[in-house]
C-alpha cells in the first residue's frame, strides 16, 4: 500500500473559514454559498491546521454565480516585499488537494506533478481559469506548501465587490485566530472592498 503523500493548502478566500472547506473535503452546501460542493474521494479531515502570512496581494475580483455574483478573493500572482495576506494552511493529502483545485476549476480533469511546481515555484494549468495558477510557498514540518490564484494580473482584471455572505465566511474563519480591531485593518483597504464598504459597513460584518 502506497503511504499517503501530504501537502500543506494555504487558503486566503472563503476557505479560511474551516466549515467551507470541510465542504470541499467531504461534499455539502456552505453557508452563504448558493451551490454544494461535491467533495474529495478522501473525505478524511485535515490531519493539522494552523495561520500562515502569505507574500502576496489579496484582492476580489470577478463576478461568482455562487456567492451572489459579486467579487471573490484572489492573490496577485507577483510576490511582494510589501504584501501580506493572512492564510489558513491545512495539512491533506496532495490528492485532496488536487481535488479541492479540481472542484474550484468547475469540475475540469487534469494532471499535475505537484513536485514539478515545487521545482518551477508556480504552473500555471489553465490559461483563463478564475484559480488556474499554483503557487509554491516554501515548506513547513518537511511538506510542500501550496496555494492557487488567477494566472492573471491584479491591473489585467476589473475589481468586484465582495457579497456581505462571502465577506462574512472570510471573517468568521480569521476571527478564530485575529480580534476584530485587526481583521478591520487587514480587510479595509484590500481592492474590492476599500471604497466599496464603509468602516461601519465593515465593523457591522465583524
């Protein structure tokens, strides 16, 4: 019997909320969410979790039919010295988590060589994909850690407001490690919400 390979997921959108992942884990409908997840063939949980910052530019972009059709989270596909986006990172199999991508790119087959990524830094899979880029993060405890994002741009794509429901998943998965003073902060001058939700818009959804 082959010993099970694990990665680490680092998740920065909706998937920072450890309920909306377990939906990608093991099928169901999110809160909030108009659509349920099918779920991996492992439907095993997480084996640990924990915070990780990520050097990359949070922004919501794009229109999602499940979430209201407004904006969702993405990270620009640059790594920047100034840039911090707070993760949640979970411990799966790295066939969960080609699983987890598969269902966020609507279902599509594919095969990927997650050591090849560790190798290059990124692969993009998909050309126009909302989530068709992987990023490389480093490793944490001797397991890769991996995340995707759009293969585009920040300035190649129009910002889009995220919906209170999705804004409110996000939150609720960082008020398990961030007070609220902190998370304000964090979210208020992200694109896509800075201009678009007032200070007492945001405080309300916290």
């Amino acid at each position: 019997m082959l010993l099970k390979q694990y990665v680490w997921y680092a998740s920065y959108g909706s998937n920072i909320n450890r309920d909306r992942f377990l939906c990608y884990i093991k099928g169901g409908r999110p809160k909030g969410s108009t659509e349920t997840e099918l779920g991996c063939t492992d439907p095993s949980s997480p084996i640990d979790e924990g915070v990780f910052t990520i050097p990359y530019q949070l922004y919501f972009a794009k229109e999602a039919g499940r979430w209201g059709s407004k904006g969702v989270a993405f990270i620009n596909g640059t790594k920047s010295e100034t840039a911090t986006t707070y993760s949640k990172k979970y411990l799966i199999t790295s066939e969960q988590f080609l699983d987890v991508l598969q269902q966020e790119n609507s279902g599509i087959q594919f095969e990927i060589d997650l050591n090849k990524v560790k190798e290059s830094g990124s692969l993009v899979f998909r050309e126009k994909a909302w989530y068709g880029k992987i990023l490389f993060l480093g490793d944490d405890g001797g397991h890769p850690i991996y995340t995707f994002t759009a293969p585009w741009d920040l300035d190649d794509v129009a910002i889009n407001k995220p919906s209170q429901e999705y804004l409110q998943t996000i939150i609720t998965g960082l008020k398990e490690y961030y007070p609220k003073e902190e998370i304000h902060q964090y979210l208020k001058d992200k694109p896509g919400i800075k201009g678009k939700y007032t200070a007492e818009e945001l405080f309300r959804l916290i």
